[in-house]
C-alpha cells in the first residue's frame, strides 16, 4: 500500500483558555489552510514560543482543543535549549515545559511540549481491509536518493481519519522528502 507523505512543521494546539490568554477574551482562529484530517486547520495566527536560549515562532493549528500541546521537531528543541520526550499526540503527563507570547499576552505552558511520534492516519474501513489496527507498531519505507525505512510508526485508526504518513521536519529532510518524493509503502 502506497501513503501520502505529509510533513509537520513545528506548530501548536491551544486550549479556548490559552488562546484568549495569548490573543484576548473572544477570539476565534481564522483558517489560512485546511489540512487533509476532517475539521483540522492551520490559522493565520503564529504565538512565540520563548526557550531558555532562542525563541522560535510557531504557526496555531485549529480548532481548540481540551488542552494546549506544542510539537517540535527535535532541532527545534536543540535552537530552543528544551528537551522534550517522543510523544503520541495528546501523551502530555511530564512533557517539556516553554513560555508562550501572542499579541494581547504570555503564559507559561508547565506541561505540555513533546516531539511527535511519527505516525499513520487511517481511516477504520481502509485499516479492516489492510489488516491494521489502531496502536500497532509499522514499518514504511521511503524511496529515491536519500530514501530509507523508518521503523516505530504508529497507526493511528478513526472514522474521521483520511490516509497519511506524518513525519516531522527532521524526518523529512533526512529522507530527501519534497513535492516529488511524497509516498512511502508499507512495510508489515
Ligand atoms: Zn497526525
């Protein structure tokens, strides 16, 4: 089976809470993109996100969520000068702590920061067919120049879900990922 490869860059999900903290009491996200997961965005809004050495801008993604997550690529917490633990998306219990600044004001986010697992959308049909299922433990393998097989991705399965590799920056320049190369095959 061939996946779409989509790469994430550094970004974070905010609480209803935290957003009006950062951007003021009743503000609401503005989409500059729809992503290919149902109802997910990226917003026009980017925060600072403030380590103990540089500070990096980081683009929202929508919609709110129960609680604030940022994920990072592993050279964004090296700049940054945080460590951050290898997380599935919503595994925040002792993540990486950062301070946060957007234009009407700052916060601390104690817990919270993590390096996202690669991982695989897919959607409940299409996971019965190909014989996966949700939390199992994959292997993809990645053509052309630079290409490789990356071990440990996690399949993720809902109904909602539409079929996609996600794979960070770092991955995905180290594969030699781009416009042309963007598939991977699954490897079981
Ligand atoms: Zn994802």
């Amino acid at each position: 089976m061939l996946i779409p490869i989509e790469v994430s860059a550094r970004h974070i999900h905010l609480s209803q809470k935290d957003l009006e903290l950062l951007f003021g009491t009743g503000h609401q996200l503005t989409i500059k993109q729809t992503l290919s997961q149902t109802g997910e965005f990226a917003a026009q809004e980017t925060i600072e996100l403030i380590g103990p050495q540089n500070s990096l801008s980081a683009r929202i993604v929508g919609p709110t969520r129960p609680h604030t997550q940022v994920e990072l690529s592993y050279s964004d917490c090296h700049l940054l000068g945080i460590s951050a633990p290898l997380r599935l998306s919503g595994d925040l219990a002792h993540s990486a702590s950062l301070n946060l600044v957007g234009p009407a004001g700052q916060l601390t986010l104690e817990s919270g920061v993590i390096i996202s697992k690669r991982h695989l959308h897919i959607d409940t049909a299409s996971a019965l067919t190909n014989h996966l299922h949700n939390g199992q433990i994959v292997q993809t393998k990645i053509t052309g120049e630079r290409g490789g097989i990356l071990d440990q991705v996690v399949v993720r399965v809902s109904d909602t879900f539409t079929l996609a590799l996600h794979l960070d920056t770092d991955e995905a320049n180290a594969l030699g990922i781009d416009s042309h190369n963007h598939q991977a095959e699954l490897l079981v």
